[in-house]
C-alpha cells in the first residue's frame, strides 16, 4: 500500500478535529467551510466580470451546455 503525505492544511485540519467533541460543533466547523469556498468563489466570479472574462452572453451560454461523460458498456 502506498503511503500518503498530508500537506500542512490537511495536517491542520486534523489538529483541529481533535477538539471538535460534538455533533453540533463539527456543522459549525462545516458550515464556517463552506462559507470560506463560496466567498473565495464569488470573489473570483466578480473578478471575472470586472476583467470582462465573464459577461451575460457567456452566463447565457451555459444554459444550454451539456458536458457528460460517455458511459461505455
């Protein structure tokens, strides 16, 4: 089996499972994540506005955007 190497977010966020002691604490903890990427992502969205690499036309297009994996059988 191979052995695999933690890089230093992962090594934290293992320090801090460790005084995580309920249920409730670890939806906080969680929850506190998901706020973190969702802001990271709509910073970047508002990036690409503001650069032009994101426009109406462009939003529109992915409405009719269909990328599936081919499934063989």
């Amino acid at each position: 089996m191979e052995a695999t190497t933690l890089n230093e977010a992962q090594l934290e966020m293992l320090k801090l499972m460790s005084v995580i002691k309920t249920p409730e604490e670890l939806a906080e903890l969680k929850q506190a994540i998901s706020d973190h990427f969702a802001r990271k992502a709509a910073e970047e969205i508002d990036r690409m506005w503001a650069d032009g690499r994101l426009t109406e036309e462009r939003v529109e297009s992915f409405r009719h955007l269909h990328e599936r994996t081919p499934y063989r059988p």
